[in-house]
RNA sequence: CGGGGCGUGGCUCAGCCUGGUAGAGCACCUGGUUCGGGACCAGGGGGUCGGAGGUUCAAAUCCUCUCGCCCCGACCA
C-alpha cells in the first residue's frame, strides 16, 4: 500500500507520529479544524481500553451513567477556579431553533458541575454516600494547537464522578483510581508510567488535590495520560451538595473525578512504534494474529488455503483475534509491510512448505529476547508446529506484551536521570532533551515558574515514594533552599 | 492572535516566474503473467486547478478580496 518509508523517528519526530497513524489508518483531520475522525482501526483500540477499563471500574464498585452534552453556562460559572480555567476553551451554544436562547448553553468540556448538582438532589443523608459513578462521554474544549489523539477539541473519555461522606474517603478514593489507571498502563497499554501528584500551577481547575500518571515518550517529552482528582468541598459548597451527617449535623460531601481519554491511543504510539510503523501490544490489538497464505500455482493455492483457513479456524475459536489475509491482488511481500505498519503483534505466514511440513512460520513484531534470536539483519522468524500453534501463539502474545512494557521500561530508566543539583546542568539537560529530570524543590511557584520561563520544562509529577530516589535531595535545584520534594521536570506535550 | 508556508484527479506533487489543448508518480478498474520481504506488461476511468471578483481575444498562471489547512510561538487531558 504504501509506497515510501516512513519519515525516521529521529529525523522527524512529529512526522514520524502523522505518518504512523496515516498508515495503520487510525485517525483522520476532520473538515472540521482540530477534530479527528477515528477510524476502525483507531477505535478498535479505543474499544479494548474501554472494555479493560469498565471491568476494573465495575471491580472497584462504580456504575455507570450518562449525563448531557449541553450544560447551562452558570454552571460553569459557579466555581471561581473551575471557570477560570476553563473559560478561554468553551464552546458555547448561543441560538437553537432559529432562537437566541436565553441562556447559553456550554457544550461540556467537562461534567462536574451538572454531575454534582444532579448529586445534590440524590443525596440526603450519608446513607445515600458513596456515590460512585462513572460515565463513556465526548468533550469538547477549543484548543489552539491540535494533533491527533494527543489534543483535540472533542475527545472520547471516561469521567468518574464519586461523592463521600469523609475527606479521608475521597482521598482514598482518588488513590485508588490512580492505581487503576497505573494498573492499566502497565498491564493492557504496556506503558510505564510514574505517579503522584501535580503542583498547584498544574492541578486541575477546581481540585483541591491532582495525582496524574505521567509517560515518557520516544522523544524524551513526557505525557499525562491519566489524572484523578480530590476536589475536596469545593463543588459541594458551589451546588449544595450535602448530606445529614451520623451526629445528625449538615455537611457538605466530599468529591473526587478521575478520567483518561482517547490520548492514551497517542501515548501507545509514541512509547512502542518504530521507524516500521504501528507497534501494538496485544492486549490492545484489534488483530493479534495476521495470517498471510503463500502460493505460486492453482493447486498450492488450494492447499495452502485449506491449511490457512483451518488455522485461522482454529485460532478464532482460542479467542485470538485473528484475520486471515485472503487478498488476492497483492503479493505476501506487499502484505507483510501492510501488517507491519498496521502494528499487527504477529504474523504468520502459511506456504506450500509449510503445508508439507506441517508448520508455520510466525513473525513478531518485535524482536522477543526469550525466543531464538533473528539472523543477522534480519527479522526474527519462528517456525511453529502446527500441534504447537494452539500453546505457542498465545504465548508469543503474551511474551510481546511483556516484552514490549519491558522495552519501555528500559527506555524509561536510560533516559532518567536522577539527582541533579545543578541548575545550569538541569538546564543543559533539558536543552538537549535529557528526559525525566529528577531533582529538589523548596515548594515555590516563583521557582517553578522560572524553570518554565527559562527552559520550557514543567513539574511532571511529584512522585510517589516508590519512584523515588535512593537519597532524597537536599536542596531546591532552582533556589538552593531546602527541599520540600523531590520533583520530575521534563517537556511535555 | 503574531511569524512562515501551502491550496491543481483519492494521495504526494510538477506546471505559475515568461498567460495559449491540465500533467507525473502512487492509488483505483479490466485482462494476462507473477507470488517465502513493497511484482510486471497492456488497456482504462477520474480534476469547473480552494472560492469570489477583476485584467485580457484568452487565466491553474497576472491583480484584489476571501475561505481553509499545515508548521513555529503564548493556553491545555
């Protein structure tokens, strides 16, 4: 299909990304600017997240429910640090039915405030607490600069929207959904993720507390790609959501929300693809398996494609994920490249060899280091029994997957750098892209403004324990006073 | 909103400077030969050149306006 190479990743990074999802055709612009259409192949990934993603909700106690599109525009008004940050990226529906309304409506770039007002009404005493709901939605937030799946004006999420009786429970609640999404990145996306808190100049818009997931991609940017909020009273106070306490007093609820987005899809991409295309990691993959038949005459045809779709058969019943390339048109060589970019985790060819044999050759996607390694400069090839096939494919799917989290990993790992002290050489180090930065924080906005100002690199994340360094830092990398944090800078998207 | 670039078959672009029959590659359709890493040959379909106005005997080409897109900067999951 495609007819040239791909831009190299570390020529052109950003054309390198429009190329890949071009090719595995899994998102388009829209006519209108800064939409995407996600194609079949996009959102068939978007629907394994979405699957992996409710079960673990539903796991975890949640429901599911679905609030509307067009919130009043007081709503949003209401909360002063809620409008303030959301003001300048509304889209506001102003006539309907040839009308000017009376009040504008403001299509949803968020749903805190109509979800909580509609809790307000559902709740009277701490008998009707926890809350704990979820809801699949579309938002729109009118954003400047767009790139497919990383920021567009309208995005597909989920967005948990719990209320409790306790700020302790809220809390607990906010950390818990943190530990799902770092529990999903890992386990489904393959993508290492750091966690812990955002900074006060990062948090989200209204929320007491932010606690983010944070990925570092191939060009040493890092990418949010999950966040869970405490916010605490704030929405509680701003539309009455309260209850009768046990002692028989009013109280106001305490509230969390937590969401990842369609963006997920743009983090897979840019953590496993190559200079080949699409990479995918099985749990995610649309197709696990691509069976490509090779045959030169009639008579190899007919059986090489009675050994094919016999496998094929016999995959699709092991619940593979399995597409059997019939097409007539194009030749294996051309197929191959096809899957490659479509970042199909195996491929397995079926030729007349084979046949007699009684084998198939399996090519995966990237190189697994627990299986026979390739020849030199070539690509790895197994050769799989037929008797093996219903063991052995889903143990390559599975030794893909960890292989690829394990890559990341290691990428992860040899582009952090951890104990710097130095301001000139975090400075330098971020100039020339170094990664996660870790490094002291005496705890100021002024300084963490004049990192930003200077270098363009933010406060990712203020980690977690387990993320931390061996020995805590001293000293604030920017002023020199004493650490409150150990903190992760890097560019980001 | 500032700075830069670009709008020509589905895609990538040439043609524009110097006005005169709309082109190429890829993709697509038909037939044949191919097929274990991007096949080849022959034939074929498809474009009011982003839009509007102007100059001219004549505009993809020159002029004016307009719309849209992409890249770079200030806000963001």
């Amino acid at each position: 299909m495609a007819d040239e190479k791909l831009p190299k990743r570390s020529e052109d990074f950003s054309a390198w990304y429009n190329e890949v999802i071009a090719r595995a055709q899994l998102a388009e612009h829209s006519p209108v600017r800064g939409c995407m259409v996600i194609r079949p192949n996009g959102y068939g990934i978007w629907e394994l997240m979405q699957q992996a993603l409710d079960k673990m909700f539903k796991d975890t106690g949640h429901e599911n429910a679905y609030f509307p599109l067009l919130i009043p525009l007081s709503f949003i008004t209401k909360e002063a640090a809620h409008v303030e940050g959301f003001a300048p990226e509304l889209a506001i529906v102003t006539k309907g039915g040839g009308k000017d309304l009376e009040e504008p409506l403001v299509i949803r770039p968020t749903s805190e405030t109509i979800i909580y007002s509609m809790y307000a009404k559902w709740v009277q005493s701490y008998r009707d607490l926890p809350i704990l709901l979820n809801q699949w939605a579309n938002v729109v937030r009118w954003e400047m600069r767009t790139r497919l799946f990383l920021r567009t004006m309208e995005f597909l999420w989920q967005e948990g929207h719990t209320a409790h009786e306790t700020e302790q429970e809220a809390e607990e609640e906010a950390i818990r959904m943190l530990g799902v999404y770092r529990a999903f990145m890992y386990e489904y996306c393959a993508v290492p993720v750091l966690i812990g808190l955002k900074t006060d100049s990062e948090k989200f818009a209204g929320a007491l507390r932010t606690y983010t997931t944070e990925a570092l991609m191939q060009d040493n940017k890092a990418l949010q790609n999950g966040t869970s909020h405490n916010l605490g009273q704030n929405f509680a106070k701003v539309f009455d959501l309260q209850f009768q306490s046990r002692a028989g007093t009013l109280e106001y609820a305490w509230n969390t929300s937590w969401g990842v987005s369609t963006r997920m899809i743009g983090g897979l991409i840019m953590t496993h693809s190559d200079d080949d295309g699409l990479v995918t990691p099985p749990k995610l993959a649309p197709v696990q398996l691509a069976i490509v038949p090779i045959y030169k005459t009639d008579a190899e045809k007919i059986t090489v494609m009675e050994a094919a779709e016999e496998v094929f058969r016999e995959m699709k019943a092991a619940g593979i994920r399995v597409k059997l390339d019939d097409r007539d048109s194009m030749s294996p060589g051309a197929k191959f490249f096809d899957w490659e970019s479509k970042g199909v985790p195996l491929r397995m060819e079926i030729g007349p060899k084979d046949v007699t044999n009684n084998t198939v050759v399996i090519v995966p996607r990237v190189e697994l280091s627990k299986e026979e390694p390739p020849k030199p400069g070539r690509k790895q090839k197994l050769f799989v029994g037929r008797m093996e096939l219903l063991s052995r494919v889903p143990q390559l799917l599975e030794r893909l997957q960890s292989q690829l989290l394990e890559n990341a990993i290691a990428r992860r790992e040899a582009n952090s750098i951890r104990g710097v002290t130095s301001y000139d050489e975090m400075a330098k180090l971020i100039e020339r892209d170094a990664g996660f930065i870790y490094a002291g924080w005496c705890g100021s906005a002024e300084c963490e403004a004049k990192v930003k100002e200077e270098t363009k690199a933010t406060i990712r994340v203020i980690p977690v324990e387990e993320f931390r360094s061996e020995k805590p830092p001293a000293g604030c990398v920017v002023c020199g006073g004493a650490a409150r944090h150990e903190v992760v800078w890097s560019k980001s998207y």
